[in-house]
C-alpha cells in the first residue's frame, strides 16, 4: 500500500521513453527493453569497437552493448544517465552486459574495471562521473574490483566536437594521466566508457594503462555511436 501511494504521488517513469513504470518493470519498462539495439559485439572480435582500434592500439577485447541512434532511445538514456542524475541506467546496463562478458575467454583474467575519469571540476559541476555505476555493475557481475584512482584527468576542456580531428586527437592525448604501484604491474584492466565515436579518448586511456609493465587493456562501453 505504501509503495502504490509511494508511485502515485511520485510516479517512476522509464527514461527511455517517459511512460510509466508498471508493476514489475525496472529502470526501464518492457517496451524499451523489447526494442533496444543490442549490438552483440561480444559475439564478434572482430566486431565494430574492436575495428575502431586496429593500428592504434592493442586490446585483448573491445565491444559495445547498444547502438547510439540519435532520437533513439539510446540517446534518451544516455541523457538522463549523464545529465539527470539517472545513475541506475548505468547499473542496469553493466548487470545486463556482465553475463555476457564474463563468458568470453578474453576477458577470463581481467583483473580491475576502471572508467574513464572526470576532471575534478567536472565532477563537482556534475556530482558523478555518469560511466561509474556502470562500471561497478560489470565489475560486480563479473566478480573483479573496481578500481578509481589508476587513471586521472589532469586538463579541463570544453567539449571538442567543434575540433578538427587532429587538434582533438592532441587535447585528449594530454588531458589524462595514470598512477600506478608494483601491485598494478601485469594485470588485465577493463576499461569503460560511456559511448564511443571517434574513439580518441579511450585510445589515450588505454596507451596510458598499457605504460603499466607487463599490462593488457580491454575496452567496453555502453554504447557505440557511428561518426
């Protein structure tokens, strides 16, 4: 009874495409669910995340879970996870993705999930860094730790869509840093992002953590969006 009064004078709705929860649905409601664009590039390696980074960096894995479609209902979650506090998408997408992943042999010795860091500032304006739930849901379906405090983001920039290729491509290869200790030396990291076009970001990311001896770096994201 408390719960029914509970949703009627604060109705849950689904961030996909704001109707309302029924009883039983979580996050997002059935339709959504029924209509997302998974992409099944676990099923691939040589799927189209993994192609983003042929020649510039090596990974063991690389895959995304949906597609990105503007106007889609992607990009409707990835709004209200990045700019409406909706963190439980994230959450919901790493407990959707870590039964799969946890199956691909790649991936069988990967030993710390780590997101792509906010710039401290960037994190105050925002509260959160919007790929960290997802991050924690894999980490914790895939029973590996999640780990922070490895790669840091040392410049704020502006957003660089404006940017020419190359002059983005130098802004972000100087935008991050890693830290590291002999018990990071030799291990496999896992490293999430939100969704990936160019790919620019990530690439500097994972070169940071391949400094690391002996490391090996995968890449999963939630989203994959064609540039």
């Amino acid at each position: 009874m408390l719960k029914s009064l509970a949703n009627l004078l604060f109705p849950v709705t689904c961030p996909g495409c704001d109707a309302l929860l029924h009883d039983g649905e979580t996050v997002v409601c059935t339709t959504c669910r029924h209509s997302m664009p998974f992409t099944q590039h676990h099923e691939d390696v040589h799927n189209e995340t993994a192609k983003k980074f042929y020649g510039r960096l090596h990974l063991e894995h690389a895959s995304a879970l949906v597609y990105f479609h503007k106007e889609g209902i992607v990009q409707e979650l990835i709004h209200n996870l990045k700019y409406r506090g909706q963190q439980k998408v994230g959450s919901l997408m790493g407990s959707w993705y870590a039964p799969q992943l946890k199956n691909i042999a790649a991936l069988n010795d990967v030993t710390h999930v780590i997101p792509v860091p906010l710039h401290p500032k960037k994190l105050r304006e925002r509260g959160y860094n919007q790929v960290a739930e997802f991050g924690r849901a894999l980490a914790a379906g895939m029973d590996i730790a999640y780990t922070d405090d490895v790669l840091l983001r040392t410049s704020y920039t502006k957003t660089q869509t404006l940017k020419n290729r190359e002059l983005r491509a130098g802004i972000i290869n100087s935008a991050f840093n890693v830290q590291f200790n002999d018990s990071h030396c030799g291990k496999h990291f896992l490293l999430v992002d939100d969704v990936i076009t160019t790919g620019a970001t990530l690439e500097a990311c994972g070169k940071l953590l391949l400094q690391i001896p002996n490391a090996k770096v995968s890449i999963v994201t939630i989203a994959y969006a064609h540039s």
